[in-house]
C-alpha cells in the first residue's frame, strides 16, 4: 500500500533501487544532494545537477522539466554516504513563474523499478520560495526511509545550497541555471501532456516498450531541441487552425498561441469536441503466439484523425526509445560500478593479495558484470526489434507532412486546404541500433525558427568537408525546408522571403525562383537587407498592436496576415547593428505573431558579434546539413544523431511540390 506522506513524516523503504518521480505545474530544476551520518555534503562531487547529472547510484535530468525521473540505487553510492536529498527548483530567466506560490503544488513519489508507488508526497504551502528541500531518503542502521521535507527558500538555489553547506553555493546556483540554459537550447520540445493522449501499448511482458529502469541521465550534446516539457508516455497535438496570426486567430488569445505566448497553461481541447475525449485507436492484431507482443498497427495512439495518431504514435516511439536505452545503459553503468565495488572490497583483505584468491575474486566479479550487462542487452534487444516492427508499420503510413523524401505519398500530395499538426524536418537515431530512425517532428505553427549551421567545426562530418560545398548543401536544406513548409500550407497561408546578401545560394535557391513561389526576389546588398527585415518588423509591430487592442480590423489592408518564413543565408555577411538588433528582435517576437527565421550561418563566424547574438542562437532549433549527434531528447538527455532529410539522388520531387505550390495559388488567385 502506498504511504502518502506529510510534512516531517517517514517510511521505511522496502527496496534500494528505486525511481523518484516529481510532477510540477510547470518546468522544474530537479538535483540532489548526498550526506554523510551528519547530513555534512562533503563537496560538489556529492551534489548531482543538471551540469553533473550523475553521481554512483543516482542519475538526475539535465532538463528543466514538468515531470522528472530520478534514479537511486542506494547500495551503489559512495562510501560514507548516508542521506540523499532531492531538491526542486525553478529555472531563471526562462519567462516562466519566479515563486511556487504561482504554481500547482509539485508532487513527489517514490517507486519501485516496476513503477509500484511506495510513498508520495504533495508539497503544499509554498508561497515565495523558489527552490525547496522535497523529500531524504536516510540510513537507519541497516535499513533505508524515506522522510517528507518540503523546506522552501525563499533566496532561491543558492540559498538552499547554502543550508546544504556547500562552499561558494551562489557560483554552483550560477552555473546550474547556465546549465539549464543550456538544455533548453538543445532540447526537443515534446508534445503537451494531457491524460487522454496516453500512448496505447499493445505488447505483453517484457517486450513492453517502457523499460523498467529509466534514468534520467543527460550527456552533454552540443545544442538544441526547446522547452522541455512533461515526461511521460502522455501526448496529444495542438489543434490546427487555417486561421492567420491577427486578433481573431491564435495570436489574439485563441487556445494554441495565446497561453504559450505568455508562458501559461494551453488549451489543447478540440474546438468542435470540447468535452469529449479522443476516440480509442483501432484494436490491435491479436499476437502471433500467446505470450508474445502484439503485431504492431500504425496509428496505434489516441487521437482525432489518423494523423494526429500517428503523430502521437511517433513521439510514443521516441520516447521508448530514449527510456529503453537509458535503461540499457544504466543497467551497464550498474554492472560495472558494482564489479568495482566488489573487487575493491576482495581486495582490500589482505589475505586475497596472496595466491589465487585475488585473480579467483577478479574473475567472480567480471563474470557477474558481463551476465548483468548481458541480461540487459537482451532486454534492449527486445525492446529494440519491438520498435523497429513497428517503425516498419507507421513509416509508408505516413502523409506527406511526416513522410521523407523518398515516400512515394509526395508524388500524390495535393496542397492541403488545412495546415497539419506537424512537420518533419529529419530523423534522429542512436548509437544502440542506428538503423532504427525516428522521425524529427516540429509542430505546426512553428513555435521556434531553425538555425542551419554551416560551419565546418559543427561536427566530425563537416569537417572533412569543403567548405564551400558545406555552405551550398546547408542552402539547400534551408530551400527544401522552405518548400516543405510551401506544400503543407493552403494556398496563400504561407510567404517565404530570403536574405542573400552577397547573391552566393543563387543555384540552391533556383527551384524556388523558377516556381515563382517566394514572395519576392532575394534580397541582395545592404539595402535589400534593410528593406526585408524593415517589412517583417513593422508586420510583426502592427499584429502585436491589434491583438492588445483586439482591433484586428485596424491592420492595413496590404498587410499579409498569413504565416511568414524568412531565410536569411551567409549570416552575419552584410548585417549592421541595426540589422543584427532586428533580427533579434523577429526571433523573439515573430513566432508568436507568425514570422519565423530559418538561418544559414556558420555558427563560429557569427560569434564574431559576441554574447549579443547568444539569445538569437538558443532561441532557434540547430540542425546541420549533415549528421550531427547533437539534439537531446527531453527525458533523460541523450545525444541524438540528427539526420537530414535528404532528396532522392535524380529525384525532381522538390520541382514537383513547387510546381503544386504554384498551381494552387493560381487557382485560388494568390
């Protein structure tokens, strides 16, 4: 039976090994801190936290997130600790509440490997603090409690780790907000979580896909995927609109883009079916033999259409495949830590330093880390073929919104007269079976631009690239991303304007001239420069004005109140200060008005400006025009290999959606 805590109170804990789950009304900083008998945190190598996730025996996010998942094995910690302290915090500078007074009370539980809740614990009564002391779990001679905490401080991170006694708290708070920083510039942001979306899961056993042990561990990739949000199997897509972004579509306070633009709670309820929940996916094959996990069906996931099934479905996917391997390789770091363990105890008897008892102790300990990490590979083997089933189901399933390029569906695609809920831009792999990819799937309205980085430091790849063939094929990702973004939007619904400075991506951007799609020839020079980014300012100026005095009527009637995409290649060539401050200025406010960037810039040449443009680079998503493991996925953190989508070689499927693009528009007189 579960314990359900209050304040001061404890509980014995049945087992060493366990999960801590933490559920915040908002993105939380999640760390903890090791103690000795008393509770004295000898040094920052006790302290796990989003820029050191991981200690012996306890792995934390990277992320802040809604939802966390620590892992502790308490017998695999460091030797002299006694006490683990879980510690919640809210990230500065990230536009979100600055006090817990502000938010739902967050929820703490402790569970087992298999999920089975052992104690929980709502931490009510906080007001102004905005970091706090949830939940110890303690040494009693031989046995392991858990105590409810929930000391709040008001002084924030530095002031807890100051009661923590930890030397120099204010420069650790520092560089764990940094950190956090950090992570949500690389971070892919998860669709919003709601208890109807729950991912269906067919499987029986241990062929289940939610593997049994998921830390929360997060390498150190590079740069982006945004806001990480909720943890956990629980999907469902923002509702689309053909509506433009003025005061009577989203902008203006409509359900999608109203409350992510003032950083509170979505309404993600269907507009005709608001009070009724989504219909069941269709029933899944009955198994092939008893006992064995189902046949996989694609759009097996809770939804209104097919589509939104199968986008549900695919970030399902995503995330079994972080947690599985994150299991996998917890599992490993387990075996290896416990070997080293064991033989440290072997051999500190003098008696095994003589004879064969030290090379016999040596053997018994390797033996048993290589059948542990064994019996784990075979779980991930499991999982792995379970997904890779299924992955082969969903993919010719796909529409062209989620589809590759070499999906025969674009050869049919017809442009839509509704946007879709989503668009991929690329798939992501890991090094545990690179052949299993996941689609890269960004929602619709775009919520962040895209930076294409076309330096040759990006990545191994790039570096064994020629420079300027680099620069060409990071322009012609940009131009296919442009046309994807063309296809999926109904006629007139979306412009694409280009900056190209010193007229240099004349041959990648010649399938969008030739199809007579842009919205104007590229600007070239000083003065086409200035002249873009002066019409984009004023359009995003005059949409913020008339959504505060919901006067949408107000907006000149030349004003395009349709989505915008502006492409800017060879940045910082050409760009003033002037133009350089506006440029920030449409990152920072044109998503939420509809204007959007898709950069092409070397990312170590436009460090040149300095800290002035860091805010432009975490606001956009990075992706390279070649793979790069550096995306993370918002669970536990792992470094992703992002692969571009890429053309058919001989394939004129790009001139073929061009040319779509162009008939449709003429047909409804754009």
């Amino acid at each position: 039976m579960t314990a359900e805590l209050v304040r001061g109170q404890n509980h014995t804990l049945p087992q060493t090994r366990l999960e801590i789950r933490v559920s915040a009304g908002t993105p939380v900083v999640a760390g903890a801190t090791l103690g000795d008998e008393r509770g004295t945190v000898r040094g920052v190598e006790w302290i796990a936290h989003p820029g050191s996730p991981q200690l012996p025996g306890l792995e934390v996010s990277q992320q802040a997130a809604a939802d966390h998942r620590l892992a502790v094995d308490l017998e695999a910690l460091p030797a002299g600790a006694h006490r683990v302290t879980v510690l919640l915090a809210l990230p500065v500078g990230a536009g979100g509440p600055v006090r817990f007074g502000a938010v739902p009370a967050p929820f703490v539980s402790v569970t087992g490997l298999d999920g089975t809740e052992i104690a929980t614990f709502t931490l009510t009564d906080l007001d102004a603090e905005s970091a706090v002391s949830a939940l110890e779990l303690y040494r009693r001679q031989d046995a392991w409690k858990v105590r409810a905490v929930g000391q709040g401080y008001a002084g924030g991170l530095a002031e807890m780790l100051a009661d923590q006694g930890v030397t120099d708290p204010a420069a650790l708070a520092g560089s764990i907000q940094e950190a956090v920083t950090r992570g949500l510039a690389r971070s892919v942001a998860p669709p919003p979580r709601t208890p109807e979306a729950d991912r269906v899961r067919h499987a029986t056993g241990s062929a289940d896909h939610r593997p049994t042990a998921p830390p929360p561990a997060a390498p150190e990739p590079p740069e982006p995927l945004a806001d990480p949000a909720a943890t956990g199997p629980a999907h469902t897509a923002q509702p689309h609109t053909t509506q433009p972004h003025t005061a009577s579509g989203p902008a203006a306070g409509g359900p999608s883009a109203a409350g992510a633009s003032a950083g509170g709670p979505i309404n993600y309820a269907h507009p005709r079916r608001q009070h009724a929940a989504p219909p069941s996916p269709p029933p899944a094959a009955p198994p092939a033999q008893p006992g064995q996990p189902a046949q996989p069906v694609a759009g097996d996931a809770t939804g209104w259409s097919m589509d939104e099934r199968l986008y549900n479905q695919i970030w399902g996917m995503f995330e079994d495949l972080a947690r599985a391997v994150a299991a996998y390789r917890s599992a490993v770091d387990f075996a290896e830590s416990r070997m080293d363990q064991e033989l440290d105890r072997a051999l500190s008897d003098p008696r095994n330093r003589i004879g064969g008892a030290g090379d016999r102790a040596r053997e018994a300990a390797r033996a048993k880390r290589d059948e542990l990490a064994s019996r784990a590979r075979e779980a991930l083997d499991r999982d792995l073929a379970q997904l890779a089933a299924e992955a082969a189901v969903v993919e010719p399933a796909l529409p062209a919104a989620y589809a590759g390029w070499g999906n025969p569906v674009w050869h049919a695609h017809r442009i839509p007269m509704e946007i879709p809920m989503a668009l991929r831009i690329g798939d992501l792999h890991l090094p545990e079976r690179t052949d299993l990819r996941i689609p890269l799937l960004v929602r619709l309205p775009l919520e962040r631009g895209m930076w294409v980085d076309s330096g040759r430091t990006a990545s191994e790849a790039a570096a064994l690239m020629d420079t300027d063939r680099l620069r060409r094929l990071a322009m012609e990702t940009a131009v296919a991303h442009a046309a994807r973004l063309l296809a999926v939007y109904p006629p007139g619904e979306f412009a694409v304007h280009v900056i190209d400075p010193a007229g240099s991506a004349a041959g990648p951007l010649a399938p969008l001239v030739e199809a007579g799609v842009l919205a104007g020839p590229p600007a070239a020079g000083p003065g086409g420069v200035a002249s873009v980014l002066a019409h984009l300012t004023r359009r995003v100026d005059l949409v913020q004005m008339a959504v505060r005095a919901r006067a949408a009527d107000s907006l000149p009637p030349d004003l395009d109140t349709g989505e915008q995409l502006l492409v800017v290649n060879d940045f910082p060539h050409g760009f003033d200060d002037r133009a350089v401050t506006q440029l920030r200025y449409l990152a920072d406010e044109g998503p939420a008005v509809g204007v959007h960037l898709l950069m092409v810039a070397d990312r170590e040449e436009a460090s040149a400006y300095g800290p002035v443009l860091d805010p432009l680079w975490r606001s956009l998503l990075r992706i390279t025009p070649v793979a790069d493991s550096h995306l993370a996925d918002p669970w536990v953190g792992h470094a992703w290999t992002y692969e571009p989508l890429t053309i058919p070689p001989g394939s004129r499927v790009l001139e073929q959606v061009l040319a779509a693009v162009a008939e449709a528009r003429r047909a409804a007189g754009r």
